[in-house]
C-alpha cells in the first residue's frame, strides 16, 4: 500500500540538506508520496527506508512478462476503476488450439490483425491443450512456437507433458498452467530451468493464497493465477475480490495477473465470459476457437478500457494525403484525436476526391473540446501551416475547416493571405455531400 507523506518522512535522515532538491526533508517525503521523485535521489538514504519504500513503490497487483519475441506485459495494475488513473497492461488475448487438432488454423491466429484507431491490433497467445501422449504434446508445442513466436499457455493432462513440452520451447516464457499445490516444487524447478512463468491454481483464494505466498517464499515469484469458478458471475465475483483484496488491503500473494480458459460449450455464454474478463480485471482470457468476427468486438472493447483516459488516443501531428493529392488539391483541416482524425479521412476518401488533410497538435481533443480550450483557433491553425510550410507544397489555397469552427475562418484568412477558407460540414458523415456540392461544383 502506497505510504503517506508523513510515513515516509519519518523515513528520511531529517537533516534538510537539500541534496535531492527539495528544501526539506518533508518536501521530498510529499514527492515521493505523490510518486514525483525517486528515493535514490536523496544519497543518505537508509538501507531500511529502501527497503520500507521500496516494496510500498511496487504495484499491488504484480508485473510479469510472457514470450520472448512477442512480448505481452501483465499486472502493474494501480486502481480499482479506470476513471482513478489508467488500467496498465491490457488483458491478452490467446486462442486455444488441441493438440489433435489441425495445425492449419495456427497460420490465421499467427496472422490475424485488426487495425482500429491507427494502432494494429493482433492475438498475443496461444493456448495448447493436450490431448494425446506427451510426446505428441511437446512436438505441436514446439512447432506451434516455431510458427508464431507467440508465447505459450501449456494446458497438459499431467506434470510429464508439462516438463517435456515446456523443455522443447525452453526459453520462449511461456506460460505453465493448471499448476497446483501438489505440482508446485517440481513445476518450479521446470519453470526455473527453461525460464517461464506459473499458472498456479487452487479450489478456493485461501488456497492460491497458500500456493502463491509458497513460490514466492521459494525464491519464485513469476506467476498467474487460475481462479477455480463455474460461472461468469462467479469470476467476475472472484475477480473483483482478488483485486480488491490486492489493492486496497495490500494482500500481496492475491496482487498476480490471472488467467482464465474460456469454454462453457455455448457460443453466446463464452463471449459474455470473455467481455467480463476484458471488464473486470482479466489477465489472460483464452478464447475456446478462432472467430474473427468475434475477435474485432473484444478487442474493440479491449482497446477502450485500456486507453489512458487522460490520453486520448492521437495521431502523429502533420500533413497527411488522402487519395494521390498534388499541388491543386484543397486542404482539410481537423484535429489530432484519432477518432476525428479516421472519420474525417475515411470521409473525404468516399466522397471520391484526393485532398491534403492539415492536423495540428491539439493534445488528442475533439474539434469543439479543442476549439474551447484555445488549441484549434484560426490564428493556431495559420501558425502550425507556415511552420509545415504548407505554400510551397500547395498551389489550390483552399482550406476546408470544420463547421463547427466557422467563427475561426477570418482569423485563418488573416494568417494566410491569399488563401480562401471554406466552412465545411459541422459532422464528418456530410463531408461527402459537401464534397459534391461545394467542392466538385466549383
Ligand atoms: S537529500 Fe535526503 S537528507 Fe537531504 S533534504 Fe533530501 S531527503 Fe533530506
């Protein structure tokens, strides 16, 4: 749990030195509190204040990394509710694949990507059921590793398949699971020899309390773990305790990622399981099949949670063409929120035209959010084209700007003399029937 300003300067020599500087001791206590400043700036330091400060600086819910070559980040989570601060590592998403089964459909989960806001989105694991003998296990294992670099939940019928596959993909961090406490010192000395982390599992949070606080006291500490539940409400129940336990009563050997296998044998049942996982707390979800169709709503919804809701999702600030534009084209102009950014582009690409589309930095806000808060003024617009030197890659001199900034087009006129400034649409849905009886009429 997070100390007070106050705890941890008691923590401090107290001799006000300045040497971190801050004026007082206290003043540095305040900063580390509110996480401004690190304890290593001050250089007399106990040895008992960092280790007092530095398991309170750890996150309640632990960070641990699978896979090597793709790599995906879990726990590291800070908050209950995301409107607190920000969620920090997205729930990931893997598929599971039996080992009886076709290893064609390896190639489309390896492939998959679904590109959403500009950010490119794609499967982050594969699960690997065993359901024949062990050397089979390990052999599709491997191959499934050698095919994707994705890292790895193994699900095996027993600890043997467990050793033999994790030894075949050794050093990929992949994931053990279904680890339990009978399991647990020769899963351990597994992990500890091909280097990968522990799905541990229990009846009840008593028991994964015992497990976890076991490993950890062992020297082992990589891990996840696989709450035993039977229903979506369960787990979301059985979520929502973990993390609650983890947060805010700094129950650590709660505070790990989870993981859960998704198969309740009905279709619409496993997608309300998977959206609940996304919503509340899920570390791994593993999806029982391959569905594209059902892959972009849970990673539409994925991406929503997980954006820093203090930041919006943004594009680079720039020219950007739309179509094949050259020197007569007109110039759009809207803001860098990537939402605004994709509307207005796949807009003006419908209308059938090519334009020049002008996004100045506007800290990712919405055209009147922006416009509000003085950052999409006229003035700001003409600034930020003379800075691109937009006359010498444009002869139209026609900006487009969005209609709910009319009031802005005499002050952009004004900074750009020369240059005609067209009110456009107030929704980017019109750009089209603007293009048509504006633009192409002209
Ligand atoms: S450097 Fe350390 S001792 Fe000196 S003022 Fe800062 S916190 Fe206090």
């Amino acid at each position: 749990m997070a100390l007070s300003g106050l705890k941890i300067n008691k923590l401090l020599p107290g001799t006000n030195c300045k040497e971190c500087g801050a004026n007082t001791c206290m003043a540095f206590a305040m900063k580390l509190a509110a996480q401004k400043a690190m304890l290593s700036e001050c250089p007399y330091a106990s040895e008992e204040a960092k280790q007092i400060l530095g398991a309170a600086s750890e996150p309640p819910v632990k960070g641990v990394k699978i896979g090597t070559e793709k790599v995906s980040s879990l726990g590291e989570e800070t908050v209950f509710y995301r409107h607190e601060k920000t969620f920090v590592n997205k729930s990931v998403i893997a598929i599971n694949v039996n080992d009886s089964d076709d290893l064609d459909i390896v190639e489309k989960i390896g492939a998959y990507t679904l590109i959403r806001v500009g950010e490119e989105l794609h499967i982050d694991a594969i699960a690997v059921t065993q359901k024949g003998d062990d050397d089979r296990f390990a052999a599709v294992s491997k191959k499934i590793y050698e095919k994707t670099s994705l890292p790895l939940i193994l699900r095996a019928s027993a600890l043997s398949g467990l050793d033999k596959a994790s030894a075949a993909i050794a050093g990929s961090k992949s994931l053990l699971s279904g680890i339990t406490a009978a399991d647990a010192e020769a899963a351990q000395q597994i992990a500890k020899r091909d280097g990968q982390v522990l799905g541990v599992t229990a009846d009840d949070l008593d028991g994964l309390y015992a497990l976890t606080s076991q490993l950890k006291a062992g020297g082992f500490n990589d891990l996840v773990i696989e709450f035993k539940t039977y229903s979506t409400s369960e787990a979301f129940q059985t979520n929502s305790i973990a993390r609650k336990a983890a947060l805010k009563n700094s129950v650590k050997p709660l505070g790990y990622a989870s993981l859960r296998f998704i198969d309740t044998g009905n279709a619409l049942e496993d997608f309300i399981a998977a959206v609940t996982e996304i919503d509340k707390y899920g570390g791994i979800l593993v999806l029982p099949s391959f569905d594209p169709a059902q892959l972009v709503t849970l990673m539409t919804l994925r991406q929503n949670i997980y954006t820093d809701p203090q930041k919006p999702i943004q594009v680079e600030p720039k020219l950007y063409p739309i179509g094949e534009p050259d020197r007569n084209s007109p110039v759009f102009v809207t803001t860098n929120f990537s939402l605004t950014y994709f509307l207005v582009a796949g807009e003006i690409e419908n209308s059938g035209i090519s334009a020049w589309l002008l996004i100045p930095e506007c800290e990712g806000m919405s055209v009147l959010t922006s416009w509000a808060a003085g950052k999409f003024s006229g003035g700001y617009i003409a600034k930020f084209a003379k800075e691109l030197d937009l006359e010498s890659l444009v002869d139209a001199r026609t900006f487009i700007i969005p209609g709910f900034i009319a009031p802005e087009s005499g002050e952009l006129e004004e900074g750009m003399p020369g240059w005609k400034v067209l009110v456009g649409p107030q929704e980017s849905a019109d750009i089209e029937s603007f293009v048509k009886s504006v633009l192409v009429k002209a």
